[in-house]
C-alpha cells in the first residue's frame, strides 16, 4: 500500500486487476488502511482492491466522511471500461461508515461486508467513560493508555508477530484530537432500521464471539433482524481485529458462503465465468 496523503483517499496493493469486481474496504478508527495487510493476497484472486485512508489530523463528521467516500467510489467507477460490480467492505469504525455510505448511494454497490461494525458503541457504557476521560489525559497517559488497550483489540495469540506490530503502529498514529474525535462519533452514530431495510443488497456479517470490546455477536443478531437479505458468520474464537488473525481468511470465507458473484469466482470453469485463466 502507498502511504496515507493529507487528504482522504483510496490506497492500492502493488497488484491491480482492473478487469476485476471492485472491492472498497473502509478501516478501523486508525484509518490508516493499511490493516487489511494479511487478506489482500487472498482478496486479489477476484478482486481490484481499494482501501480507504484517512489522514491522522481529520476531524470531518458522517456526512462529510461518507460524501466523500462516495465520491472517491464514483471516480472509480467512472474510470471502468466496461461494468464491474463494486463491494463495499467496513471494519469496526468503517463498519459505522460503511452503514452510512450504503444507507446514502445504495445504488453504487451490488454486495456489503460488515466486519464486527461498532454500531454497538453505546451499548458499552465503559468505552463511554473511557473516551470521556480521554481528553483529559496528558499526551505522554495517551499513548500509554492506547497500548493499554490492544488486548481489548485483538486476540494476540492468533496474530503473526509483524502483524501484531502493524496493529500497535497503526494504533499510535492516531492523535489524542484526532482519537476523541473519532470516538465521538461513533458515540453520536445511529441509523434508523427503515433505512436499513432498504438495503436490499446480499450483505455478509462477520461476528467475532470472542470480542472483548464491543458485543459483536449481539450487534450481529440485530443487525440481521432487520437487513433484509444477510448471510451472519460467526468467529468463534476470533477477537475484535479478526481480519489481523493468521486462521481468518476473508475470500475463503465469502467463497464458501456463496457471497461471491459467480464471475469472482476463478474456480468456475473459465466457459462458466467468462474469465481465463489468470497467471
């Protein structure tokens, strides 16, 4: 991936497949892009993949956010030479976002995947308390406290070393400002469920059971109770950053439930798919 710019942008892998479904993954509250590291090997089988990106010092709400995020998807539609279908991918806070952008441009996309999204937020009273404190705490308690809190991140035994060192990076590259912020919105978030009944895209929901920091596989079931047309899939082992884990394989897991479109799946044979083969 390329570095983040002073604006919000899209990152690319090395590899682009611009023949390929578009797939636009929307990060965590670091923004950084850059944790989808261990599935864009997989993801690149069927897939031309752009990650969102969002500079360390912004401090633009929803509606400015999910504006544009749109317009960054549509610039990338215009660039297609012919029709492509487009996923829309939201982990944790960009699960939050990913909510907002499909509830505001559901015409743009053919699929969603939610990543344990934190639509659950208020409904951890303690994260509540511990951001409120968190302004109030000098720069140097900050960047300790935010260690402090990876365990709550994710499940340290099922991640590779240099993985568990792209999440603590990508964890202090946030500002204090820029941290309270962001928690700020995700304690102001909110979607009506007739807005979500009008997506009526395939959407798949990943739920980790093992989530130590938000309730997960609660915000799963209700979720699912009120989009019209999911498909839930449960962790059960995996912590809140399940897409860091060394055993959790995002393509495998939208190929076995069927969440790819047939023409994704480069296992069809290439008279099915209307793809060859590729090297």
């Amino acid at each position: 991936m390329q570095e983040v710019k002073s604006q919000i942008c899209f990152l690319t892998p090395r590899r682009l497949n611009p023949h390929h479904s578009l797939f636009v993954f929307l990060p965590g509250m670091d923004g950084t892009g850059q944790l989808l590291r261990s599935q864009t090997s997989g993801l690149e089988t069927s897939f031309d993949i752009r990650c969102l990106a969002i500079p360390p010092d912004d401090l633009t709400n929803w509606d400015v956010l999910a504006t544009k995020v749109i317009n960054l998807i549509q610039e990338e539609i215009a660039k297609q030479e012919q029709p492509r279908a487009v996923y829309l991918c939201g982990e944790s806070f960009g699960g939050c976002l990913a909510l907002r952008v499909a509830t505001q441009a559901p015409h743009l996309f053919d699929r969603f995947v939610l990543v344990n999204p934190a639509s659950s937020f208020k409904r951890r009273p303690w994260i509540q308390w511990g951001s409120s404190l968190t302004r109030w705490l000098p720069e140097t308690w900050y960047q300790i406290s935010s260690v402090g809190l990876l365990p709550f991140l994710a499940s340290f035994g099922r991640i590779l070393p240099e993985d568990r060192q792209a999440l603590l990076t990508a964890v202090q590259s946030v500002p204090q400002k820029t941290s309270i912020w962001r928690l700020s919105l995700l304690n102001e978030f909110d979607i009506a469920d007739d807005q979500l009944r009008c997506l009526t895209q395939p959407v798949l929901l990943l739920a980790s059971a093992a989530d130590r920091l938000l309730p997960s596989l609660a915000e799963a079931e209700r979720l699912a109770a009120v989009l019209p047309n999911v498909t839930t899939v449960v962790l059960p082992d995996s912590g809140h950053a399940c897409l860091l884990e060394a055993n959790v394989n995002l393509y495998e897991i939208m190929r076995q439930h069927n969440f790819l479109m047939y023409q994704d799946d480069l296992t069809l044979p290439a008279s099915i798919s209307g793809l060859g083969v590729q090297s």
